[in-house]
C-alpha cells in the first residue's frame, strides 16, 4: 500500500503539469491515458555489461531475467540501442550527460566531464529534487572523472576484493550491497520533495561468480580450462586464442547464471519499492553501458571494438503514462537517456544535448532523421602501444561503417540483412563508404578540448588490470 502522504504528495506534484508541458513540450505529457499523471520520482538503473541478447524479455529461450520481464511488459522496450562507447566508463558520461564522447570529454582515465557540461543529476537538483547514487565500479565512482556532478549523496560500492589465499584482486556480486545502500538513502530522504536515484549495478561483468543455485540451473557440466576470471581472459584475448564452442558455450551459461541472480537481486528491491509506496509514482529507465564479446570477432570480454555484440543494449521504460506492451523497433542510443528523461519528468535542459527525447515514440511519433555514432574504445595495441579512441563508428539507418584512425581501414555492414557484421561491403559500396565516412569526419571535426587529470595511480592501476580496463596482458 502507498505511504499515507503519498497521494497527497502526488496531487501537489500535478498541480504544476499544464505550465510544465508548455515548457517541456507535449511531448512529455503523451503516452498514458487522458488524466494520467506524471512521475513524482525517477529510478534510473544500468546494469554494467549487459547484452539484450541473454534476456528473456529479448528472446533468449532460457528464463535469465523474469523480473526485467515483468518490468517490459508493463512499459515501452526498445529492441535497437546503441551505445556510445564499448566500455564503462565513456558510455556512463554519455547516458549521465546526453552527449557523445566528443562532446563530454571523456574517453580515457585521464579525462574527465568537460567544465561547462550540465549533468542529468545537475538538472533534477536545479528542479528541486533530491539526488542520489550508488554506484558499484570504479569507472564510475571515482571523483577524478567528475560524474558525480549534481548527486546530493554518491555512494560508491567497491566492486573488488583481495583473495586472503592467493592476494589476487578478484571481483564479487555487490548487489546486495548496492541495493541495501540505496534503501538506506531512500528511507532517509525528505518525503515531502521527488527524487533521483541513479544505481549503477557490476554484477553481470566478469568474473563471472555465480551462486551454486544458478550455476546449477544454467551452467552444464564441463571440464575445461576456464574459470571465468577477467585476468584470465585477458591473457586469452591478448594471445590471440582461439576457444572452443564448449569453452564459449560455459561462458555464455556462466553469463546467463550471473545476470539471473541478479534479476532476483533487482526484483527484491523492487518489491520494496512497491511495499513503500514508492513504485507506482517512480519512472524507472533501465539499461546498460556496453555489451560483452564471446569471440564473435576474435575477442573476449569488451573494450576494443564497436561490433553490435558491444554497441547493442537493452533499454525498458515504465511509470506514469508509459504505455504497457509496447515494442519500439526505431533505431536509438544510450545518448538519449538523458533528454528523455529530463522530458518525462517536465525538466527542461538548460542545455543543447546531442540526444533526442524518445516519449514521441511511445504514441505512435517519429524522430528526426540523424546519425548514431559510437567512439572511445580503448586498449588497442598499435606499434606495441596501448591506445584508445582507436575505431570509430558511425550509423545511418541500417548502415554502419567503421573507421581506424591510425590504420585509416574502413568497414561497411548492413545490419538488417547482416545483424553478426560478418561480411564487409566496403570495397562494393564505395559511394555509402565515402559519405559515412564524410559523416563521421564532421562528426569528430566538433571535438571539445578534453579536460586532462592525472593517470591513474599505482593502486588504481592494479585495480583497474583486475577489471580488465588496465591494457596488461593478463593471466593465463
């Protein structure tokens, strides 16, 4: 049952709506039945590493994710989302900012959010809400790269820990934790303002951990080589090997075992959410920054390359006026979290963004034609260097071409006829070739100067080489 000063809480927040949509524009007032009202608070949460592909809502056969199920059915799932970047750290700038990393500055761990960029947490503040976080990756939590601008209380739950045995630095599922520090935010908060909770989970990235009682329900027998380490896997990728189907079938089950214990981690402190009172007035946006490779091209875990097993991720909106059911096939990006949010809750951005608000869709609307565009990679090895920002890409429709920088190489797919990007149509398309790539040198042309912080620290860095974010050539 809601809180006893939730309705009313409810109805002052309605009063305001007319001269709200005005500003924010229809747009944002569209999707629910005549009368609806908007969201009083807004629940945004990514889920480090997650492919739509491994998600029953996204038509993996196994049940991996009945909750996140639940959650799309009762809302709007988008079925074509493209990240900004195949790692964690600039694609978060990007969903926190609704800018490209050409346009935040953050494309490495020496830079950080450009001086004069309005975070969504900055926005929801200046509108008078409450601002939390949890966070639950070092990409993210720490203060150097500047992304939590305009957070109230952030909260960063350190994602390792140290082996007592071997004093390897392992990674663990914090979930829980994650969870318990947000109720514990939520339940000291200030009922009579909205709020803004952002919650940042690492529990389906490597290593892959999983409890007894999902491995036993995902993960077959085997009796291979991996033990499904970030270090380890490090080493294969470095080295070139090339794994068996049975090696990468354990890893995929090892995977779909991880993000089903965390659906149940999620699905408990959604059920809080509704015990509280708080889940029928909450818009919640749930996504992910990147993808995950099982050797599609050659490489395992993500970083490197801008194919769709690590551009493509999930993306469920569900609240007040949202829809029920509802499918939206129209390409998008991660870019676009931002300014649809900021519109659905009657915010408006006190600053240009390079995404677009996506609520037109949700009654049947259209999107201005544009590019989608994805850069940033990082840990590429050129002349015996590790370097970043290496392939860029860039979308028009069903068109995608990639682009090295230091190599100049071009890659042309269809992805409607080729959705894997196995077979390269550069050399047979030359004139779709030279205008995407005229698109993408505009596109970088607009660069703003990067704010440089100093590399990270001999700690950090032995953190950061157990994550796989560090450029080592890893374990075996």
């Amino acid at each position: 049952m809601p809180q006893p000063c939730a309705f009313r809480r409810r109805l002052e927040r309605f009063l305001p709506l007319v001269a709200l949509c005005s500003v924010a524009g229809l747009a944002a007032c569209s999707g629910g039945s005549a009368g609806d009202e908007r969201a009083r608070n807004a629940i945004l949460i990514s889920i480090d590493t997650l492919r739509p592909d491994h998600l029953s809502c996204y038509g993996n056969p196994r049940e991996t994710s009945p909750r996140l199920d639940r959650l799309a059915a009762a809302g709007v799932r988008f079925t074509d989302v493209t990240a900004a970047a195949p790692w964690t750290l600039p694609s978060h700038a990007t969903m926190l900012t609704g800018l490209y990393p050409n346009h935040h500055g953050v494309k490495s761990h020496e830079t950080r959010l450009a001086q004069q960029t309005v975070t969504l947490a900055e926005e929801f503040q200046g509108a008078g809400f409450q601002t939390f976080a949890v966070v639950n990756t070092w990409n993210v939590g720490a203060p150097q790269f500047q992304l939590d601008q305009g957070f109230d209380e952030f909260r960063y739950i350190v994602e390792t820990e140290e082996d007592a045995k071997t004093f390897q630095i392992k990674t663990y599922n914090s979930g829980e934790v994650v969870v318990s520090t947000a109720k514990e935010l939520l339940a000291r908060r200030d009922e009579d303002r909205p709020f803004l909770l952002f919650l940042h989970f690492y529990d389906a990235h490597t290593d892959f951990t999983p409890k007894a009682e999902y491995k036993d329900q995902f993960v077959g027998p085997y009796s291979g080589r991996l033990t499904g380490r970030t270090q380890q896997l490090i080493g294969i990728r470095n080295r070139g090997e090339t794994l068996d189907e049975k090696d990468l079938r354990w890893l995929r089950d090892m995977y779909d075992a991880e993000i089903r214990q965390f659906d149940d981690v999620l699905a408990r402190f959604l059920d809080w959410l509704e015990e509280q009172g708080m889940a029928e007035e909450t818009l919640f946006v749930i996504t992910s920054d990147h993808g995950e490779e099982f050797q599609e091209h050659g490489g395992t875990l993500h970083g490197r390359t801008q194919y769709q097993e690590l551009l493509r991720i999930p993306l469920l909106i569900q609240g007040p006026q949202i829809p029920a059911g509802k499918v939206i096939d129209v390409p998008v990006h991660g870019v676009d979290v931002t300014p649809t949010m900021l519109a659905l809750m009657g915010i408006t951005s006190s600053q240009a963004r390079d995404g677009v608000d996506l609520s037109p869709l949700f009654s049947g609307g259209t999107l201005p034609e544009r590019l989608l565009f994805a850069e940033a990679d990082h840990n590429n090895k050129i002349d015996g260097k590790f370097e970043v920002d290496t392939v860029r890409m860039v979308r028009r429709g069903f068109e995608k071409l990639h682009k090295n920088r230091f190599t100049e190489k071009l890659e042309l797919y269809d992805i409607a006829r080729d959705p894997l990007e196995q077979q390269d149509l550069a050399e047979a398309h030359p004139d779709t070739r030279a205008a995407l790539e005229a698109e993408l040198q505009r596109f970088l042309a607009g660069a703003v100067r990067a704010e440089a912080i100093a590399a990270p620290s001999e700690e950090e860095q032995k953190r950061l080489d157990a994550l796989g974010y560090g450029g080592g050539e890893g374990g075996g």
